[in-house]
C-alpha cells in the first residue's frame, strides 16, 4: 500500500516517552511546588461557550481562538447575505458556539463566579492544563502549549504577592535555574504618566527604558521625542532613565521623583513591603526592581513580576502580577487577585541548555527480564511481579527472540538493567543480572537483585 | 449590573480540589501501575487533522466529531452551491482541516506509523488524555472524559495478554475495587460463526446468550427464530446457549462443540493459555470466560477482555484486547497489538460508592496558620516556609481577619492543623497549635509541631 506518513497539525507537537518523562519532571515539580504552598488544583473544560472567551483577549485574539464548529446543522442560522458577503464574523457566530481556551485566566474568572457560592475567599488555585492559539507557529512558540497558573483571589494582601516571589525562588530553586526576578508596580508607571501627564505614553516610555543599556540614553530621548513626548516632559523623566544602582538607591530616586503622585507613592511603598518581607525570608534568586517591566499593563493594577533565567538567553520563564478586578467581566465586582504562571516549554528549553534534569529522570523499566522461551518466560513473569510489588518497573521481553535483538531493546530504550534466566538459572533458584553501563553479571537471589536494582 | 451567570457547554465539567485530589489519586494510581509494567507514556495533540479521524469510527462517528473552523477566511474554499443545498459534509471538508481527538487509539496508531523509525519495537505505551465526543450528553456520559490507554504493539505473544490482565488485577487491588475480569476471544466467536455458517450473525447471537438468565432459554431460541436464524443453527448453538459452570467446564463444552472449527479450536487454546498463566501469577480477581463477551467485535481479532465491578451496579470499568491491524489504515501492515483501557469516570462513580478513598486523598494544606498582624504574620511567614522544606503544605491566613472568619476558613477547607502565633508565642518562641477534628491545643516548638503534622 503506496501511502503518505501522517502528519498532525502544525504547530501541535507529539511528546515521545523520554520527552514526557522530562515534561513530567516539569510538572510534577511545579504542582508539589503549588501544593506545597496551599493552591488547591482545579481543572476546567478545554471547550468554553465563545461567549466566555470573546472580547476578553482583544480584537487580535479573539481571531486566535480556535472556535469549534456546531454538531448536527451548523447552517441552520447562517445568513445566506453573510454568506455571499463572505462575513466572517457574523458567520463564526452563526455557526460555532464553542471555542478552545486560550489562557486559563478567563475559564479561572469564569469558575469563581460560577462557582462563587462555593468557594472559600481567599480562593488560592492553581490550574496546570494545555492552552490553544491560532498563532502563526515558530520556533518556539506552539499552538497548543501547556499554561502552569497559581492565583488566589479575594485577597489585597501583600503577604500573596510576597508568597508568590518565595513560591517563583522555591520552584527554580528545586530545577537548579539561577534566575532573576525582575519586579515592578504598575502604580509607579501610572505615578510616571500622572507627572508628564501623558498616561497614553507609559508603554512607549518602558519601551524606551529598556534600551538604554543597548542604544544609550541620547538615542532614547530621540525615540522619545519621535514618539510625540514634549521637551518638558522628556527631562521630567531623565532620573527615570538614568535609574541605576541597588534597589534602595532605585527606590529612593523613585521616591524624589514621584513624591507628588500619591498613587506613584502607593506604589513605591508595595516594592518596599515586598522587597523587604522576601529579603527576610531569605529568597535565593535575585530580585531587582525594573521600572521598564511593562508585561500585562491592560489587566495588572499592582505588582508587576517576571522571572528570567540568568545562564540561558530566552525570554522570560515565568511571570505575573495583581489584578485588582478579574471576574468584572463576568459579573462580580471587587475580586482582587495576584497569580503567577509557569511556562513549562521554556523551563524545558532551559533545564535542555543547562543538561539540569536529574539522572531519575527517565521513561524506561528499571529491569528487562529477557524471553528463553515458555518455561523461562514463566518463572520470569512471576519474578517481574515480585519486583512490582517492591515498586521496581519491570518488564518480560514478550518473544523468545535472538539475545541480540532483546539486548538490543533493553539498550534503545536505556533500561539499566537485563535479567537472565535460563535452564540453569530456573534450575538453580537465581538470576544472572547484567548492568547495562559497566557490563558486569551477577548471579543473585531475588531478594539480592531487588536490593541492588533499588539502589 | 445585571448579569447571567456563565455557563460551561454541556457535556463538559468543571472539576473542583476535592474532585481533583479524587481524578489525582485515579489517574496516579493507574499511571504508576503502567510505569510498574513497564509501559511508556506518549501524549498526542489535542487536534488531529480530519484525514487522520474520519472514516475510523464509522459514519456515525464522523458527526460526533467536534470539528475545529480554519483560522483566517475559512469560506475560501467553500462552493457556493454547497451553502444553499446544505451540504453539510462537503462544507464541513472545506471550512475545517482539524477536529478534537475521539479516542486515543487512532492517535496511537497515526504516532506509532508517523515515529515507526524511532521507535523500539515491542513499543509499550500508556497513555492518559481527554477525548472529546460530540454524543447527546447525559448521566454519566460527557463530550470531554479521560480514556487511560495502555497497549503493545509489535508483538503476537500471549504474554501480553497475561501481563495486560495482571495490570487489570493489580490495579483495582489498589483501589480496593473487587472485580470480575471476563475473558472472551474473537477466534472463538468466529468459529461459532463458522458452525452455523453465518457470520452476520454473531452479534445477535452473543446479544442472545447474554440474556439466557433473565429470560429464559425458550425466549432466547424464540429471539434467535425472529432474527432469521434457521432451525439447525438454532440446535447447533444450544449447548452455547447452555454454556455454564467452571471455566474448564465451558472450554471442555467449546472444545466438543468447535472441534471441526481451527480458528475456533486456536481461540480455546489461547484462553486456556492466558488463564493457565494468569492463575499460577496468582491473580486475585475472578476470571470468567463469557462467550457472550462481543465489545470491539468490529476490531477485535483475538483475546475481548472486559471488567466489571462486582460490588456497584455499573457498566464495565475497563476492558480491551487484542487487534491484529491497528496501523494498516495509515499504511503499515502487520502490526498487531493488545491494550486495555480503563474508564477514570466509572471507577470514580465505583470510590464514591463504595467509599473506598484513602484517607489522605485531600486538596488542602495540612496546616493554616493564622494572621494576627504584620509582626505575626513575619514569624509566620518564615515558619511556613520550614514546615515546606520539610514537605508540609502550609498556608498563612493573608489578612489579619477576625479569629472566626480565619477559623471558619480552616475548617471549610478541611485544614486538619491551625497554627496560633499571637504576642506570647512571638515572644516565646513557640507555637499554639489547635487539632481541628478534637478541638485540642498543644504549645509546641516547630520541630515539635512538624513531627506531630507529618504524622
């Protein structure tokens, strides 16, 4: 039969048994990580109605959402004008009802209204589950990809935002990834926008700062000026551009210059409460404050955070911040929460770089028995039980294959160790054990072989 | 304002802490036994392309697909007489090139064809992922479940089967499931097919033996007649119809009554086989061999396993065998492989039941510790972050709330432990802990109190 190999759709991948072993190791980190910290796991469904989903990622991403045609038929509302004016929207309308999730922000939002009778406030979640866009895909960005959410809403206390920095340090901390953890405070931008009062500028301006170090500050004031901010206002912000140093030395220059903006001032002392409570318990990461951390600025009303990973050049591998009405949209005023997401396809990238996952990290059987034939195989099987029962994966090569070949699997796969019986062996009451790395054999009893494959 | 609640699609759940910490202890249970077995985890995209789906689970199966619209102008290749004769698979064709995953076998068998230079073979994979259907929703039916798959392909032995029924058996002696494991084989229905000469009519006729005890045997022949059998298949099936006793007893009958038939004597000899084998691993679940036993027949080519909690009225809880050409659809013949899948919703219905959740399934913290005021809330915060490095999951209350609400905050969540750190135990050094289910209070130093927790 003459055919194609089948593909899947690109932008989508297939994770192969050593890849979801790494992926496990991710994951499972992050979730003790999460538990550890006393987030509660909630899942919710990969379809939501597209009323939930539209709107809620502006113009650009409600085109990335993968909508779901409706079962039986979907023409039955469809506008023959729509059709023959080729009107996309109204057509997506007419015919899908149901979209992928797209974040796992919104299907949260959606959650605690719904559920908001029964829920306990503050509500901590978090939430591990694939995401979709319609993305154009590249190197490194997916269209399905895994999101990794802790938040807690119905809190204003700082004490979360400080638990989320120590929570970020404890889970690099356990991969072994130095990182930087860079934080800010949105009320410090708006107090930048009240002082030029320009508030429609404040993206340009971090934009701006951020480039200092690479096209120095003359290029940046001309960008400025080619941005439309007037001379005045482009020497209010010449400390701000010129921020160096500590964080005490930032913050106290922070503090000359945004003394007359109460919400500037707002801000600086939240910093200051985080600063100073994560210091003291003794964070291992860097943290250092950036005025020019701008992610998020549409929905984040406080802290502002973003981890980057200090031997690896990749964008950054977490972040997060405050978000003082999630669940408006929905509904319900006066939620605050504060979240922080794991991206999981990066941290893989970086512990890849790094060579950072430990040697437990693997797919495979600890032990293969290998086939002789039936009665062989039989006494194989009951050892393989055995071994299950101490917690060794273990497994009986089900053909009685040529040695060669059989080795040759155990080896592929990277099982470490092939047990032996033959006629001899079933004679004796032992087991010849060979370990794949070194080549040695053994003849051992069960309980002997067991102690040493535990090891 | 005035708003609706959101909903979620029907079909499809939500699932809360306490129902994930219950699916948590379900699937892990599962997993780990694949891993045990030596089975490796493989996880697919969520979308498939349509070329891949349609067609593999016969017409029926094709409208319950939920099918995904083309991003960007999915009208482009639509006709237009399409849209006003309502050609709804013609149009479905041009606006759509992916759908959601419907099973997990497909996918496997498009992984296995698409990777088969990279893989070793025998290749045993497990796999655990949600699977969409677009099925009328209803009690205990959902459009978005979890199968749990674990096959082997690339291997005729029976060891398989033998290894797959002890996986079965091992796994619900985790959970504390008594189970039945009935055993079939599709050779044997084809040589009672092969006797009667009539093939079409195997469905009808296991349908029939199936209901022998409820309705009696003269109601049986009498449904045989009106199915259009003739009266001397009628006669030749009663000693099937009459089929009972001991396993050794039924496959003594089925001998006498398939001996003209090979395809039928080779069936016996492989159930014989596998329950020689399974009985001297010494397999706690009963096993029985049901010739009534029809799932799968469309696919099904050797061993029909299905298994049945003895304990609750409820469908099967897992089941599975053998097929001789999973791959040949995508183009690569001759590889037989022999799975089974368990049913993650039913054997939750089965725990609830039967009440059978170990004690330590739970979503919350083990300790909550309250909030008294910012000095308080410090000691706090650097106790909890002890309690974690020794693997306790530990909370501080964010706000500095009313004892009640605080207390109140505890117990709905079903926090076992709350810590008390107020002026005195500030100045003391130590902590007043309250056992939530007695109500006892005990003041402890913290290695005290994380002796006492972790117990």
């Amino acid at each position: 039969m003459a055919s194609q190999l089948p593909t899947i759709p690109k932008g989508t991948r297939d994770f192969s048994p050593i890849e979801m072993a790494r992926r496990n190791y991710i994951f499972d980190t992050i979730k003790k990580a999460f538990i550890l910290y006393g987030y509660q796991q909630i899942e919710t469904p990969a379809m939501e109605n597209l009323s939930t989903l539209m709107g809620k990622y502006g113009e650009e991403g409600d085109k990335l959402l993968f909508k779901i045609l409706n079962s039986g038929d979907f023409m039955k509302e469809v506008n023959t004008d729509d059709v023959s004016q080729r009107n996309l929207v109204k057509l997506t309308n007419a015919m899908c009802e149901k979209g992928l999730r797209y974040d796992l922000t919104v299907p949260f939002a959606r959650y605690v209204v719904q559920h908001r009778n029964d829920l306990q406030f503050p509500f901590k979640r978090y939430q591990v589950q694939p995401v979709w866009r319609a993305d154009r895909p590249q190197k490194g960005r997916y269209r399905e990809f895994y999101q990794c959410d802790a938040d807690v809403v119905g809190s204003d206390s700082l004490i979360n935002e400080v638990e989320l920095l120590s929570l970020a340090d404890y889970v690099f901390g356990k991969f072994g990834i130095r990182v930087l953890i860079k934080l800010n405070n949105r009320k410090v931008l708006s107090g930048i926008a009240e002082l030029i009062g320009a508030p429609e500028k404040i993206v340009d301006i971090t934009v701006a700062i951020d480039k200092i170090d690479k096209i120095g500050i003359e290029n940046v004031n001309e960008e400025l000026r080619s941005k439309g901010l007037a001379e005045t206002s482009i020497n209010i912000l010449q400390p701000l551009l010129l921020l160096s140093g500590s964080n005490e030395e930032k913050l106290a220059k922070l503090t000359d210059l945004l003394r007359e903006s109460e919400t500037g001032m707002k801000g600086i002392e939240e910093l200051k409460y985080v600063l100073n409570h994560v210091a003291k318990l003794g964070i291992q990461s860097d943290v250092e404050v950036d005025v020019s951390l701008a992610r998020g600025l549409n929905y984040y009303t406080g802290s502002i955070v973003e981890v980057k990973a200090k031997d690896v050049e990749i964008g950054s591998i977490s972040g997060g911040g405050r978000y003082d009405n999630l669940t408006g949209v929905f509904g319900l005023q006066g939620v605050s929460g504060v979240g922080i997401s794991f991206g999981a396809d990066r941290i893989y990238d970086v512990l890849n770089a790094l060579n950072l996952y430990p040697e437990t990290v693997n797919s495979s059987s600890k032990i293969l028995f290998v086939n002789f034939g039936e009665t062989e195989a039989e006494v194989s099987l009951e050892y393989v039980m055995q071994l299950r029962k101490e917690g060794v994966s273990a497994e009986v090569y089900p053909e009685p294959s040529k040695m060669k070949k059989q080795m040759g699997y155990a080896d592929a796969k990277g099982i470490p160790y092939v047990a032996i019986i033959g006629e001899t062996e079933v004679a004796e009451g032992v087991i010849t054990l060979k370990e794949m790395s070194t080549g040695e054999q053994y003849k051992l009893t069960l309980q002997e072989l067991v102690e040493k494959v535990k090891k």
